[in-house]
C-alpha cells in the first residue's frame, strides 16, 4: 500500500476528494490517500509541498506558478477547477469604506505573501489603476485571521472567495464591496517532483479517481442541499455557485495557458521574469 498526502483548502470546490476518499476508493487501487485541510490556502500548500508535508496539492494557479519559479521542486500535473475564482473584496462591518475606489491607499489583509489574496490584491489594484508600488499589506493567516483583522482594525480590507464569505456578509461580519474574478483558470493540481518520479502511475490513478467524480459532481442527487449543510451556506448561494462551476475532466494544461499566465503576472509585477513553461507542467500522458 502506498502512502500519499493530499492538502486542500477545506472549501466547497475540494468535496469530490471527501466523496472518493469516503468510499475507499483509493484504498481499492493499492493507494493509502490521506486529505489535509489548509485554512490558509495557497502559501501554506506551498510551504508544505516545498517540506515534503503534502504530495498532491489543490492550490490557486497563480500561488504555485510563482512558488514553482521561485524554486518549488514541484508541477503542476492538470487543472483541478478550468473556471475563473470570484473573489469577494470585503471589508469590515463598521468600516468607513463604502467603494472600492476608495480602498487605493488602505492597508490589504493577506493570508501569506505570494498567497491568492496576495496576488488577487494586485490583480485588482491594476484593475483599477492604482500604484502597485505603494500598495500596504498585514499578514494575517488564514479567514478568521482577516475576521479579525478587519473588526479590530488592523487591516481594511479582505479578498477571499466569494462563496465561502457569504455567511460572513449575510450574518454582517462583512460588507462586501464588490468581486474580482481571477483572470485564468483557478486550481490546478500540483505534485512533487520526488513523487512524480516515483509514483507516477500511482498519482494518474488518484487524479483518473478525482477527475471521474468531478466531471459528474453536478449531477449528484440533492448536491446542493449537501453542500449547503455542509459548508453552512444558503442552497441559493450553492446553486449559483454551481452554475459558475468548472472542474477539468482531466484534460492536460498546456503550455500555451502557463505562457498567457506568465505573461499577464509579469505585467502585474508578480513575477520578474517569465520562464519556459514547459517547467512548470508535467503531463502525465505523454
């Protein structure tokens, strides 16, 4: 039996993992699979795929693709969700803020550096014109780390998913001032480079699993309902976010994505210097 470790971020988008795992299906190729949970996100998946803590990670394109060039001994193997990520600008229940205009010169809640909502700040900072240079950011770990940042007054604003902050601004944690989808595909599945070389049959078997039960996720009896319990949101919130949903059917990422990537996070400055993306893929089927 082989041991693997996957992490993820304990949201909506990752339930197909908990459904396989939930009925052993690894365990029925030969594969012992264990699922941990990274509340804060991609920066911690990074640092945990970089330690060996994790094998297999869900983790944001833009997160990896960075951590990859900055020396990562990962690749990424697919797109895990082909769809973009909506991300919910947020800001506190008693903040002064009332547009996102006005948020150019206040201080960006972050889980990590190079983390989404790092790199998701930039993103909207150069929507809107704003001076990359003289943007300010507080360090605060996770989604209750920017709760209460936020209320205390540390930080001004906080982008993370929208979806997953929904109970947050219905229960007036938040205000949410507006969204910022990403501008590429937003997950992909990213593997170390120790395990690729190692287990390579066995991680096409994990991703064959996971791609078999995400291309039918939306048509499970009563999805809705399920994940509404679950992850405490309104079955209207988890029916639309349904509706903006894509997971890969297993199909390669190319080169031609990474390269488009690359180009739009130079022009962002989030990245120095773009590299041959053939470096940073590994298709399993070829």
């Amino acid at each position: 039996m082989l041991n693997l470790k996957v992490g993820g971020v304990p949201e909506h988008f990752n339930y197909p993992w908990y459904l396989t795992l939930r009925n052993k299906e690894y365990i029925q190729e030969g594969i012992n699979l264990r699922w941990k949970n990274f509340p804060g996100g991609t920066g911690a998946m990074c640092k945990a795929l970089r330690n060996g803590d994790v094998d297999i990670a869900i983790v944001l394109t833009e997160g990896i693709i960075k951590d990859i060039i900055d020396g990562n001994p990962s690749k990424i193997t697919q797109t895990f969700v082909k769809s973009p990520l909506v991300w919910g600008i947020h800001v506190g229940a008693k903040s002064k803020f009332k547009n996102i205009k006005d948020l150019e010169h206040a201080t960006i809640a972050i889980s990590r550096f190079g983390s989404g909502s790092h790199l998701m700040a930039i993103v909207n900072a150069y929507n809107n014109g704003w001076d990359l240079k003289n943007l300010k950011f507080k360090v605060i770990s996770n989604l209750q780390g920017g709760i209460d940042s936020l209320t205390n007054g540390e930080a001004d604003y906080f982008m993370w998913e929208h979806f997953t902050t929904k109970p947050l601004v219905d229960n007036g944690t938040f205000r949410r001032l507006g969204d910022c989808p990403t501008p590429w595909p937003c997950f992909v599945v990213a593997v170390r480079n120790e395990v690729l070389e190692n287990n390579l049959e066995e991680v096409k078997t994990v991703l064959d699993i996971i791609n078999n039960c995400s291309s039918d996720f939306k048509e499970i009896q009563q999805i809705d309902k399920t994940l509404s319990i679950r992850y405490n949101q309104q079955e209207k919130d988890i029916q639309k976010w349904l509706s903006i949903t894509e997971w890969n059917n297993g199909e390669p990422i190319t080169t031609e994505v990474i390269d488009s990537i690359q180009n739009k996070m130079i022009g962002l400055n989030v990245i120095k210097d773009k590299i041959n993306s053939e470096k940073l893929i590994r298709n399993l089927y070829i």
